[in-house]
C-alpha cells in the first residue's frame, strides 16, 4: 500500500535562516573532534569506498546497499553538546515555533489521511515523537485519541506505544542499529513506525554530490532505499509503505549553482512543451529515486 504523497512544498521558503547559520557554525567547531565507523548503519557491511567530504567529515558509500554514512563521526558527549546548543539558540526561540506552525497548516492534513489507513480512531493510542517538529504531528493526529511523549535527541526511548514516529531522526542517530532495534521492541503488537527521512539514493544528492546542502551530525546515515528495506526487515518490521514524493528534487538541482547539472534537465527546464519535466518528476516518484522517503512499517 502506498502512502499519501505530500503536498509540494519547500520548507525552505519559511525555514528561519538562522537555523542553518547556527548548524553552520557548530560544523566548524565539532569536526575536529571524531572517531571512526566503519560498518554500514544499514546492512552491517564492512565494505566501503569514498564518496565526498563534507567540513572534514568523510562519507562513504556501502558497496553492498549504496547507502552513505559518514565514517569519522563525533562521540556521544560532543553530540549532547552539539544537541543542546541547537535547543538552547534555536529550537526553543520564538521563531522556529511559528516555523513549525506554519508546518503544520502545510503538512498535517497529508500526514493525518497517511495516519487514517493505518491507524484506529476508537482506540486510545500510545504515541512517541521522535524529532524536532513535534507540533506538526500533534496537529496531524489531532482527531485521534492519543497520549503523545516527545522523545529528546539523547533519551533512549523506553515504554511500550503503538505507534512511533521519526521525524528526520534516522538520519543523525550514532547508532542507527541499536536503536532501531529498541524502537521495534518498544512498539506492541503489531504496531506502527513511521519514519520520514532523507535517501542516499535519490538523484539530487547522487547528482550534486559534495555540492549536496548536508550537514554531517544532521545525517550520518544517509540510507538508499534498498538500504532502509533491509534494515527494517532484519530486525523485524514489515513494511507497509514507502513512498519517495519526487517533487522538488529536479528544483533544487537546477536552483543549486552546481556545475553537475545534467545537459538534459536543463533542456527539460527550458523546452517543456509536453510537460516532460513533470513527466520526469513522475517517473522519479514511481521509481523511489527521490532524495526524501516516507515510510510506514508494522511491528511484525
């Protein structure tokens, strides 16, 4: 079963530019503090090649999944710095809480049809958030009875929920397979996870490469899609849904100032007289090639 593909929308046209100013900043401050992985959040595979580098931090390519995760990441008390420093300057200020409003007049009613399939509204349901837009599923499962508990950056989630949310979380965990090993075990039976994330597969990011906007403590795992399925299935989910939306990929390669832009986008762009662009758009969607997923899995 599908997903509910989400409304095409940029949330960089209301994202407070000081967020990725201070992201910025911290970059430069932790990169010299690192220690090294060497196995695939994804497949467990210890083979690997370079790919790029990203303000000192190395990614990798997995030869087995192609998933991409940065080998020289920072230790966990750095991180709780880093983490903190975010909440202390931006998401706790006035600013990032009316971005998050305006998410959620954009997002929530995408986000709720995806709940409705999937989810009983005659039931009390056990939620766990796991993110920095908690207001945005809030407003999306607001006609759902639920207990909702955020889950801070640097708790171990613990308890037993129905469903639990990752909002952009998978992809700057230091240990993505001992988490998703304790979100699975947190779950009851049969319940949901819905993950959102961005995808090492998709053609923007295997277009722009190092050009790609990334920040390496925001995604150390860049997982491909056949990276994400094998992950989940070898801890136990089964997967529902996944959905790569497709819709500002092509956008944001030709908005970049890269000079990688394939010849032949820039052709699209400049002679769509058929509606080939979108056609292209589609195909990217049909295909799982965008660099943004949704998923939804069961607890099997």
């Amino acid at each position: 079963m599908s997903l509910v593909n989400e409304t095409v929308f940029d949330v960089n046209d209301i994202k407070p530019k000081e967020l990725d100013e201070t992201i910025h900043r911290l970059h430069k401050e932790f990169s010299g503090k690192t220690k090294l992985r060497n196995i695939c959040p994804a497949c467990s595979s210890d083979e690997y090649k370079h790919a790029f580098d990203k303000y000192k931090f190395h990614y990798v390519e997995c030869c087995n999944c192609k998933s991409l995760y940065i080998q020289n990441t920072i230790e966990l008390d750095d991180y709780i710095k880093y983490s903190k420093e975010l909440e202390d300057n931006i998401y706790s200020g006035e600013k990032y809480k009316k971005y998050l409003e305006e998410l959620a007049r954009n997002k929530s009613s995408n986000l709720e049809l995806t709940a409705s399939r999937f989810l009983n509204k005659n039931t009390k349901l056990k939620v766990a958030y796991m993110g920095s837009k908690a207001k945005v599923f809030q407003v999306a499962l607001s006609n759902f009875d639920t207990e909702f508990d955020i889950i801070d950056d640097n708790c171990s989630i613990t308890g037993s929920y129905d469903f639990i949310i990752m909002d952009h979380y998978m992809e700057k965990v230091l240990d993505l397979k001992q988490l998703m090993t304790t979100v699975h075990k947190s779950l009851n039976s049969n319940g949901y996870l819905y993950i959102s994330s961005r995808v090492g597969s998709g053609i923007d990011i295997l277009t722009l490469w190092e050009e790609t906007k990334l920040y390496p403590l925001e995604h150390q795992n860049l997982l491909s899609v056949d990276g994400i399925k094998i992950m989940l299935n070898t801890i136990g989910f089964n997967i529902k849904g996944l959905n790569t939306p497709g819709t500002l990929d092509v956008d944001n390669i030709l908005n970049s100032k890269s000079s990688n832009i394939p010849r032949f986008l820039n052709y699209l762009a400049s002679f769509d007289k058929e509606n080939a662009l979108e056609d292209f758009r589609v195909f990217i969607q049909k295909n799982l090639l965008s660099s943004f997923a949704t998923i939804i899995a069961q607890k099997g």
